[in-house]
C-alpha cells in the first residue's frame, strides 16, 4: 500500500459509489489517499476511480461487515446502509464517521424528528403514521408525507393538498408534517472532526423543480445578517447536538415571519454543498475529508459568488446520455461541468451539475438562468 501525504498506511472505505463518492476521490487523490468503494453496481460512478472496487451490497449486513473489517476509517455517501454491521464494526476498532448512533436516528425520519423535538429544535409539527389507510387523514390537509426510511433524491415525499390527493398516499410507515408557506427553502453545510472543531459554510438558497429535486443553488443566500447568524448557529447547535464527526447538511425553511425551522438534515457531501467545489477556500468533499480524519478543519471563506445548477435527465428521454448545448456552454467563462459519468439518463436522474462563478451574485444568477435554458440531457 502507498504511503499517503502524511506518512502512514491508511485504508479509508465508502460505503456507496455514486457522484458524491466520485467527487470525494477527486479530493482524496490530492491528498495521495487510495479511497476503496464498496457498490453493488459496476457501472456506478465511483467504480472506475475507486482503489479498489468492491462489489457488495451496502444494505447487506455480511457484505458491509466484510468489506469494513479491513478499513481503517469508513464512510458514507448515502444513509440506506446496514447500521448493524456499522455498530459492529465500530466495536471491533473500526472509526465509522458519521457513526452508527447517529446514522440510525438520521436514516429514520420519524426517529430525525423525534430528536429535534427532544433537543428544542425548531422544526414543523408532525406526527408518525404506521398505514396511511387507518389514518382520518382529511381534516389534516394540506400537509406534507414523507416515508421513514429509504426516500432520497425527491423520492419518498408527497404534497398532499386536496382530498383527491389522499388517493395517492404512501402506505408504508410515515410521518405527516404540517405544509410550512415558507418564504425560501435555505442550506447549511457544517463539518466537525473528532477533537469538536465545528466549522460552517455560508448559508445558500436552493430553488426546486416540480419533482422536488434543486435545480439552482445560489451562494450566498440573499438573507439579512441576523438570519445568516441564526441559520449557521443552528446548524452548529445541531451537529454538536449529534456529538457527529463528519459533514452534515442542515436544510431550513425560512418562513414569512423571518422563522428557521429544520427540514430535514444528511449526515454526508450534499446537493447543497457542490459549489464549494469552486467557490470556497475549502470544497466539502476536503472537509468531510479532514474530518473524519481528525485534521484541522480548511477555510471556509467565498471566493468567488456562484450559482449551480443540476444537469437532470429531460422527460420523455431514456437511454445513453447526449449532452445537447454543452459546447456552447463550455465558451461561456467562469463556467465549471461536472459529469458524473452515468452512461444511461432518464426522467429527471441527476446526470452531473454545473457551476458558474462571478463577482457578483445577481450576475451568477443571470448566467445560471441562461444556462439552464440552452442545456438539455436527452438520449
């Protein structure tokens, strides 16, 4: 095994290949780190950068078993993963960042909102409904249901708004939350390593498509100073709150009366953090490095303004991926393509992200918009 930059023998593991995986290789091989991947899929992103690949399921207990014992320091890039071999692990010596507590509560969404409850979290009301079918649900409307465990990329949420809708309802376990009218939907990304440093990115303002998937980001959010302060103190507060080691994504409803409440939290890089990439001292994918590594947490200054958009699969097209419009895209400056390479798009899968950087944020804003409406992902 190759020495890395510090000297030592590491074997560092994540659990799940996808373009979080793959971006967090791109970080890793700066740092002369060999990242082993553990997926069930050939074809993932990860799978051709990964050293080595290891093909395995991570919701089966003997595979993440299997394939941990031999890390030093594992990971994650996505929640649906075997908790039990986790805490397994952990107990033989293994350093599982996030750990095991804390991913078993952050995967189970009617568990994630108990502990705001229980830790003085503002959050939306909500209840927990094991069969939607037994529920009286219709004196509730409108209201927001979410399943408990395995919903991710805009799946496992539903707008329930009309007693028309209560016909589309999730009948597995779970949680019916109060629809917020919420004046901006807002992130934070905060890191922590093992010694309690905690460190915060600016707060940025995320614009969804109509499949609950972010289309634009915007760094920074177009907020009043005192909502920045409370929204990254709240973040902080929260992954001290967790004891976490690792990176978390806190997501925030900004209401109409200048209120913070807690949508949901991802104890991993995020959707919300890929313009550090460009527009940071430090990208998320080196924070999430540095902290699970128990290295001094990087700078989180801006250094530029951006925007970022997702490259989603266009309707009505399945099948090996055409990038109509990037050329033309590629002439414009301070324009930054990210492909994850997945060969195979369709409806609204995340097939890469796009990133523009300004001087000023209005001007990243324009950009962005153009952009979106000269590009398209067909097959």
């Amino acid at each position: 095994m190759k020495k890395n930059l510090f000297g030592k023998d590491l074997r560092l593991g994540i659990l799940g290949g996808g373009q979080l995986g793959r971006m967090f290789i791109q970080e890793a091989v700066n740092y002369n780190i060999d990242v082993h991947i553990l997926e069930n899929d050939f074809n993932a992103p990860s799978a051709s950068l990964a050293s080595p690949f290891t093909k395995g399921n991570i919701q089966n207990y003997e595979d993440v078993l299997a394939f941990g014992e031999n890390m030093d320091v594992l990971t994650i890039e996505i929640e649906n993963v075997n908790v039990d071999a986790l805490f397994e692990l952990e107990k033989k010596g293994v350093n599982v960042y996030p750990q095991p507590r804390v991913l078993e509560i952050i995967k189970d969404k009617g568990l994630q909102k108990q502990f705001y409850v229980d830790n003085n979290i503002p959050t939306a009301p909500f209840f927990i409904v094991d069969d939607s079918k037994k529920q009286n649900l219709s004196n509730r409307l409108p209201f927001v249901q979410k399943l408990r465990t395995g919903g991710y990329d805009g799946q496992g949420v539903k707008l329930i708004k009309t007693s028309h809708d209560l016909n589309s309802l999730f009948q597995e376990a779970s949680l019916i939350e109060e629809m917020i009218p919420f004046e901006k939907e807002l992130s934070v990304i905060v890191a922590r390593n093992k010694d309690g440093e905690t460190i915060a990115y600016q707060t940025v303002e995320c614009e969804f498509n109509e499949a609950n998937l972010v289309e634009f980001l915007f760094s920074p959010a177009d907020i009043s100073q005192e909502i920045e302060k409370k929204a990254v103190d709240l973040a902080k507060s929260i992954i001290n709150k967790f004891d976490m080691v690792g990176i978390l994504a806190v997501e925030l409803f900004l209401t109409k009366n200048g209120d913070l409440l807690v949508n949901e939290v991802a104890p991993r890089p995020h959707n919300s953090g890929h313009h550090t990439i460009e527009c940071n001292a430090t990208s998320q994918f080196s924070q999430h490095l540095r902290s699970i590594l128990n290295l001094p947490l990087g700078s989180t200054e801006i250094v530029r303004y951006g925007a970022m958009i997702n490259l989603l699969g266009a309707d009505d097209y399945v099948g090996k991926a055409i990038y109509k419009g990037l050329e033309n895209i590629m002439k414009t400056p301070s324009v930054y393509i990210h492909l994850y390479g997945k060969e195979i798009t369709k409806p609204n899968r995340k097939m890469g992200h796009i990133t523009v950087t300004s001087e000023t944020i209005s001007d990243a804003k324009r950009k962005a918009k153009s952009i979106k409406n000269n590009i398209k992902v067909i097959a």
